[in-house]
C-alpha cells in the first residue's frame, strides 16, 4: 500500500502517524556498547519520521555502526593471475562524465571508499568519497549524475526512500535498479550507519534512516536478493527484525524463501540469489543468525548449485545464460560477450566467498576465469565505450580480485605506480590503452 502511495500522501502520512506510535532504532557500537539514536535529534534518527503501524507498538530496529566484512576465503588465489585481474580492472577505470547512478554505484562497489583517480591514470578525477557524497545526498546527485528531473532520495514516514527505477517516482534512469542496491552497496565498503544523508527536501538524516525504512517496507514477497545481503551485515548478530505492521522476520524465513527459488530465477541470470545466501552463512560464521537447519539446507543447496555449474560448464570455460539447464528465459543486454561476462562474473563473486566445501572444482573455476578475461579482451570498441559494460565489467573484475584476494584498488594502484617509474610503462601504458579508448 505505502510503496505505492505518492509523496505528498506520505508526508502527509508521516505527519499524521506521530500521535500513533514510534520507532525506535539501537545501534550496536564496534566495541559492542549500545547507542539509542531515537532522540538524537536532527542530525540522528528525527522523531518526526516515525511510523504509521497497524499495531498501536513501537518498532524497534537493532542494528550496528560498522557493517560485517565477509572477506573472501584463501585457497583459490593461484586460479587467478594478477595480469587477468589487472587487465579487468583496465575496463572499469571511471572515464564517464556525469556518470549514471547506476554506473557511480558499481564504480564504488568495486574500487572502495578511498580509491582516487587522477587524469594521469586514463580516467576522469573521481574519487571513493566523492562517490559516496554524491550517492547521500540527492543535491549532489542530481548534479553530478546524468542530468533528468528526477530525485533519488526522499523523505518517508519510516525515514528515507531510495528511488526505484522503473517506479512510480523514477525519472530516468536516477534510482536504484533492485530494493536494498544503496544499502547493499553502502555495507559491502564499510559505510558507518550514521554517516549523513540529504533529502530532496533538504532534510539531513543518516544512512540508518534509510535502513530503517527498508526493513519498515520488508516483504517476502518483493526481489529479496540485494536486501537479504544488506540486512546480514547491518543487522548480525541480531537474529530478526520487524516491518512496519510489527510483524517479525527472521533471516530463516530470508534463506527458505530465497531456497524456494528455482536456480537460475532472478536478477543478472539468476546469479544474486547464491551471493546473498553466501553473504548470510559468512555472517552466520561470525553470529549464529541462522538456525542449524537453515544453515545446512543453504550449505546443500550451494553444494548442489556447484555441482550443476561443473556440469553447464561450456567447452571454453565458464557459462552463459543457460547455465541453470533450461531454455534462456532472460535478455541481459543482447549481446552474447557481455551476457557471459554477467554470469561468469557474477558466479565467480559469490564463489570466491563461498566455503571451500560448497563450490566448484578449482580447476573449473580457473577455466571460468580464463573464458571471462577472454571474454573482456574480445569487447568491440564500441562496447569498451558504452557505460553499460562497466557493469558486468565490474562484476567480473571484482570477482578477479577476490579471488586473487587482493583489494581492487591496491592492485590497480601497484601496477600503475610502478609502470610510471619502471621499463613496465609502455607494457602497462600499451595494455590500458587496449582496453580504454
């Protein structure tokens, strides 16, 4: 009903419910104290967003101020060459100005809060924190992404809305493509949940505002794949949380829903759905937030999901959008190279998290990565030159690097620093220039 309602209704909305009921949101410190944020004012978690519930009850939201960091596991590090993950990377340097937000989400996503790009490394000046600031605050957004009339974040009776594109409130493309995308993102670099955030209406509130208001609209029902990574490491060690009608979730009911799914169902050929499910069984290492029976049945149906991909695999390593045995039910961007660029890259992300008891053969991920490298170097010129390949292109570079299990940015900047003071600088410069027009 809400998602559906325009903004003046909910504002109107918001008004209204203050007499009704409360929100309340605690967060958990890094050294494990507890922070009550719901009086903290203007600049904390505003009284003035609480929530019109069905139940006459406070909803109250626990999560924590640094997010989890699931870090890959050792063991696949030689399946993986610096020169394939460098040459990845040379596909995603930011060069596009204004980017899409799309586009400005991805680039944070794979090179880091603190990476800098400076002209002399073949991009256009773009920075980790900048990207950050232009993700938080719709201002600046609205200024440094693609120019259309659209906002990207408002204000809500449970706290802040990220824009969804393709609904009622998108222009453009200024949105986030899934629910839960932002915060995905946002916890994946290690965001503080207080950091700030700015509304179109120029209301200042912190990223915590708009977790709250997507646990508020949490359903079941809707694309689950991107929050279900976000809410694992915002929300561990706690267990569940409830929407805006009070009623409670629980990570078990995430993982079964999400378990129900045939394989192959979803966003990017069905391939979000194992990351998320690999997010949450590393969360679960760190705190119990599963049940044991849930955590088995995740950990047999990843075992079972490896097993088929060592069957799908193609005779070139890696796979396409068939991988799930059944007929292409999906168009990505029609174009066969960047389809397999999606699944491969997308596949080898959750792997490279994966335990190593529930993935593929190391040998079938080595010929994946291999086909996906070929794939990056076999992109015509004119895709090299279309924003949309950096998205995939980041997938699979990120995937390159976890693997390696080095940071992105730290392997790009060593391979450039030192090809700007060694005879590697034609080499490295001749390699760039391959990828980059």
């Amino acid at each position: 009903m809400f998602a559906s309602m325009s903004r003046k209704e909910l504002r109107s909305l918001s008004q209204s419910a203050l007499a009704v009921c409360g929100v309340g949101l605690v967060v958990l410190g890094a050294r494990g104290f507890m922070v009550d944020l719901r009086s903290a004012g203007r600049d904390g978690i505003d009284a003035a967003t609480s929530i019109p519930a069905a139940l006459n009850k406070k909803v109250e939201l626990r999560a924590r101020e640094q997010p989890l960091r699931v870090k890959p596991i050792p063991g696949l590090e030689d399946v993986v060459t610096e020169d394939q993950a460098f040459h990845a990377l040379c596909a995603c340097i930011p060069r596009w100005n204004p980017p899409k937000v799309a586009q400005l989400s991805h680039e944070l996503r794979l090179w880091g809060p603190t990476a800098s790009f400076a002209d002399d490394s073949r991009s256009t000046p773009w920075s980790g924190a900048e990207a950050i600031r232009s993700l938080l605050s719709d201002k600046l957004c609205r200024e440094r992404t693609s120019p259309n009339s659209g906002s990207y974040l408002l204000d809500s009776p449970f706290g802040i809305r990220v824009v969804i594109q393709r609904s009622a409130d998108a222009v453009g493309t200024r949105g986030e493509a899934h629910h839960g995308q932002l915060l995905k993102v946002l916890a994946e670099v290690g965001s503080p949940l207080s950091t700030r955030v700015e509304t179109e209406s120029g209301r200042t509130g912190t990223i915590a505002d708009i977790l709250r208001d997507a646990t508020m609209r949490f359903t079941l029902d809707g694309e689950l794949e991107f929050m279900a990574t976000a809410l694992a490491l915002w929300l561990s060690p706690e267990r569940g949380w409830r929407d805006r009608f009070g009623v409670r979730h629980t990570f078990d009911d995430l993982v079964h829903k999400l378990l129900s799914q045939p394989y192959g169902k979803g966003a990017c050929g069905g391939c979000h759905a194992p990351y998320a499910l690999v997010n949450i069984v590393r969360c679960n290492e760190q705190y119990p937030i599963l049940s044991t029976g849930s955590r088995g049945e995740v950990l047999e149906w990843l075992g079972r999901l490896s097993k088929l991909l060592e069957r799908s695999e193609r005779s070139a390593g890696g796979w396409d959008l068939s991988w799930p045995g059944t007929e292409r039910s999906e168009i990505i961007f029609s174009d066969d190279v960047l389809e397999r660029i999606t699944v491969v890259g997308h596949h080898l992300e959750w792997i490279a998290l994966a335990p190593s008891s529930v993935r593929p053969k190391d040998d079938v991920v080595q010929r994946a990565a291999i086909a996906l490298t070929t794939d990056i170097k076999a992109l015509p010129k004119v895709a090299r030159q279309s924003w949309e390949s950096l998205l995939p292109c980041s997938h699979a570079a990120r995937a390159l690097c976890l693997l390696r299990g080095r940071q992105p940015y730290a392997l790009w900047n060593d391979r450039w620093e030192a090809a700007k003071t060694t005879a590697a600088a034609h080499h490295v410069g001749k390699e760039v220039s391959a990828i980059m027009p």
